[in-house]
C-alpha cells in the first residue's frame, strides 16, 4: 500500500527538481523492504548468486582410488566408520566425533577422543568436493585422510597390524570381495597383535609385510571415502531459491545475500556451490596453542625454510601442512595411490605466506556444525559475524592477516540479515540408511 502511494509521488518530484533519490527518501520513509525486493537484484547480481548453485550432482572424482565409487566398497566403509572396535579401547569411531546427530560434526570447540586435540571437527558433509583435507590441507584425498585419526594418539589410537586383524576376524568375506585375498596373518610372530611405524613390533617386520599390512589399512580408507562420498547436503532452500522458487527464503535472508556478494564480500572466499574456493587464507583467528597465546604474530620469528627452523606447531596452518604432505607416504604421488600420474605436488613448497592460513570451510548446513573455526573459537554465528565486522583478529596468530579482512560496518540488522541468510544453506536431510549404524541392526 505505502509503495504505491510513495513511489509515483517520488518519480514525480524526481521529474520536478531532477533531484536525487536522497532528497526523495528524506522526504518521504521509504519502507526498506521495497528497495530489496528479490526482483530486484541486478543482473551482475544474478551472476554472482548463480555461482553458488546448484551443487554438481557428483563430487569430482577422486582419480587416487579405484574404489571410491563402489557401492560395495561404500557400504563397508560405512561399517568401518561406525565400528567402535576400529580404536585402541574399542570406545572411538569416525561418528564420536563425526555423529550424523550433528551434522556430520561433534559439538567441542576441540575434538575429544583418546586425548584432546587442539582443532575444531569439520563437517564431513560435502568434503568429497574439497581439493585439501582438514584445515591445514595436510591431506589430498579422502582415503589418506581417513588413515591419520585411526592411529593418532588423541583419536583412535590404534594400529595398523591390529585393525588387519580385525578385518580378518569380522569382515572378511566383504573385505575380499572388494579387494582380493587377504593374507594369512595367523602367525603371531610375524605380524604381532598391535603395532604401527615407530613402535618396535612394526618396524621389527619384514619391509614386505609391512607393505601388506599398509595395504590392508590404505583399503580401510579408501572403502571409508567411498562411503564419505555420499554423505552430500544439497537442495537448501537457498538452492531451491536460486532454482526459481523465490518464495523459498524469506525477505532478510534475500537481504543477507546481497550482503554476501556484495558488502560483505564474502563471495571473494566462498565462493562456488560449496561456498568455498579451495583455497587457504589468514583472517587472524586466534588458535589454541599454548605457545602462540603469549606471542603476537608479527613478532615472530620467520622461520627456517626448508626442514630445521623453530619446532613446527599447529598454529603454522597451511605451511605446516604442506611440508607434511609432501612427506606424507599417502599422498597422491605415493606407492599407495591408484594413480601417480597426475603428480600434483610437484609444485607444491611452503613460502611465508603460507603462514597462518586455513581453509576456506563450506558453509553449507553451517547453521547446523557449530563451534566454529579451525580453533572453535566462534560458538555462534553471531561471533563469527562480528568478528569480520570488525575486520577479523589482531593476536594469538602465525603470520599477517589477509589484506582483504577489514571492517565491514554492517548494522545490527544486516548482521541478522547475513545470518538469515547462512541458514538457508541447511540441505536436505541424507536418506536414513546412510546416517545410521549397520553395525547396530
Ligand atoms: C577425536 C575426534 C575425531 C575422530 C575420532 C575422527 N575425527 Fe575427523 N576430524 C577431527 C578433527 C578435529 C578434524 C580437523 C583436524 C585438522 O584440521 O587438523 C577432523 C577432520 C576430518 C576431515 C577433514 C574435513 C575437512 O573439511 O577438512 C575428514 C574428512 C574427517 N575428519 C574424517 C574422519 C574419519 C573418516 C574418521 C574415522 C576414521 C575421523 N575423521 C575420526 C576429529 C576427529
Ligand atoms: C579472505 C577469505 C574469506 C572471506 C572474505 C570470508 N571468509 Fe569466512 N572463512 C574463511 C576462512 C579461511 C575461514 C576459516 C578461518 C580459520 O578457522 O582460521 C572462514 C570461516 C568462516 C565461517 C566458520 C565456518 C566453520 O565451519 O567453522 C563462517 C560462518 C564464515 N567464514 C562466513 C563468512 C561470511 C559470512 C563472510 C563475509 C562477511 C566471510 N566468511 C568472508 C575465508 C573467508
């Protein structure tokens, strides 16, 4: 009603004075609502939001597993990631601290398992779209991420010799089915119960059957990313908003988009319908290690590059991450891959700017996966807002915060607005086989 009484009035005196739009609105209260109408986005604007959806119906493929779209392999590496005795006590699987009563996630600033450690659990949603795994990037594909908790000592805390052992034991007619005969490992001797790289009873093995007792766990991994590859949030009401249904998210959370791609630019690292770039940067959050709470970043010290500077710490971010995936004997050009062909990491060297970053998260079902933050610092949506609104964090970080991370003087309700708007990125739920136990039924 108020629009069509105002706006005819406002073109009107526009038509007399050949004023501006700011004389009209300060004459007149214009309802903030009538200059955010969907309809009217611009077209440059049209073409950012159209970036962001929808989400390919298949995550890339992963050219390191052979295995990774294998149904059979999927429905095994789903027992695999349910199953308790895959740890040390029996008391930790992937769902302790990955439950699909949480998105995927688990509900600690840091994760606990075995011990406590010192990063925030990501969502395992969508993570078959990443090009890098965990914050660091340490990893570059899902099997060779799945290997790391299941012998870390805060994690699963287990070993190699003793999980073949359990496949021996209870899986293995869908073990061989999948990936051929497994060997005899009845002789104590030779493989012993427990055992991993750097304990005695490993390493004390024949360099053959240490292979075969790798491959065996490599196996484990690359069944758990087949099963990961499933797990995949999509049709979000902002998806179905950008389809066409432009009733499917309300009027603030239109507001939030623009803010997204515009103001707010967001867009610049969240960018594709994963919302993220693939990429690393430093925003200046503060982490969680003891040793850099006391010590302002800038003043640290530029490590040594190569091997043999300060003792390298999580707070390193990407820099650390790269050195240990170049070192890292599951990496996509190791003698584990399905395909070294690509050799990636050729390229790949830690350089100063590496310092400090982490990877950009999808934000997809991120109204569901709080903490937030490689370091979980952020327990709302509201502090994670705030903090790029005041141009992100000045202490307690590797390295320089990111150029592109200033303040952004968002109001109050275009604080509410953006945040509106992340919530419309909550997708469908995934069907009910997949998120529960079949271990249990
Ligand atoms: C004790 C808790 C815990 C357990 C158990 C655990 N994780 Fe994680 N997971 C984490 C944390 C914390 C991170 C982030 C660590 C980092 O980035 O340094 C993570 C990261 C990941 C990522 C990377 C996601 C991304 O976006 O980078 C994947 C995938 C994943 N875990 C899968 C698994 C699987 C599969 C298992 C079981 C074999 C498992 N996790 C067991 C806590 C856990
Ligand atoms: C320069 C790149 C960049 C820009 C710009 C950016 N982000 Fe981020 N975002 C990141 C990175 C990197 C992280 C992880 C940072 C960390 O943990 O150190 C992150 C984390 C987040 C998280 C936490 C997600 C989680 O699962 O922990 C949210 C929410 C978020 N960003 C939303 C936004 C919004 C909203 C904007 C715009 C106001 C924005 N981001 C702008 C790169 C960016």
């Amino acid at each position: 009603m108020l629009k069509t009484l105002i706006k005819p009035n406002c073109y009107f005196l526009l038509f007399l004075f050949s004023f501006s739009l700011v004389s009209c609105s300060n004459l007149f209260t214009v309802p903030e609502d009538e200059a955010l109408e969907d309809e009217e986005f611009t077209s440059a604007e049209w073409e950012l939001i159209g970036r962001l959806s929808p989400l390919p119906t298949n995550p890339p493929s992963s050219l390191t597993n052979r295995f990774a779209d294998d149904p059979q392999a999927a429905k095994l590496g789903q027992h695999f990631f349910f199953d308790r005795r895959f740890s040390k006590q029996g008391t930790i699987s992937c769902a302790t601290c990955h439950s699909p009563f949480h998105a995927f996630t688990d509900v600690e600033s840091t994760s606990l398992g075995s011990g406590r450690g010192d990063r925030n659990a990501p969502t395992i949603l969508n993570s078959a779209y990443n090009h890098w795994q965990y914050w660091d990037g340490r990893k570059d594909s899902l099997w060779s991420q799945a290997l790391a908790p299941l012998e870390a000592s805060n994690e699963h805390n287990g070993s190699r010799l003793q999980y073949a052992k359990l496949i021996d034991q209870y899986y293995r007619q869908p073990y061989e089915a999948i990936f051929g005969l497994l060997p005899n490992l009845s002789d104590l001797e030779r493989f012993p119960p427990q055992g991993k790289p750097g304990s005695k009873a490993f390493d004390q093995m024949a360099k053959s059957d240490q292979i075969m007792i790798t491959r065996i766990f490599v196996n484990i991994g690359k069944a758990i990313e087949a099963y990961e590859r499933k797990l995949i949030s999509r049709n979000a009401p902002f998806d179905e908003f950008v389809a066409g249904n432009r009733d499917a998210i309300s009027r603030e959370a239109k507001r939030g988009v623009k803010i997204f791609i515009g103001k707010g630019e967001c867009i610049l690292c969240h960018d594709g319908p994963n919302f993220n770039d693939n990429d690393f940067h430093n925003l200046g959050v503060q982490g969680n290690n003891p040793q850099m709470m006391d010590s302002q970043a800038k003043f640290m010290r530029v490590p040594q590059h190569p091997i043999g500077g300060e003792k390298r710490t999580n707070a390193w971010g990407r820099f650390f991450g790269i050195e240990q995936l170049l070192q890292d004997p599951f990496n996509n050009d190791g003698i584990y891959s399905d395909n070294t062909a690509a050799n990636q990491l050729k390229f790949l060297t830690p350089f100063e700017f590496h310092l400090g970053q982490f990877k950009t998260p999808t934000l997809r079902d991120v109204a569901l996966t709080a903490p937030y933050s490689h370091s979980g610092r952020f327990h709302t949506l509201e502090e994670v807002i705030d903090f790029y609104n005041r141009g992100g964090g000045n202490s307690g970080f590797m390295g320089e915060k990111e150029g592109t991370i200033k303040s952004l003087n968002l109001s109050q309700e275009e604080k509410s607005n953006l945040i509106e708007f992340l919530r419309t990125l909550t997708g469908r739920p995934l069907p009910d086989e997949l998120t529960r136990n079949p271990n249990s039924f």
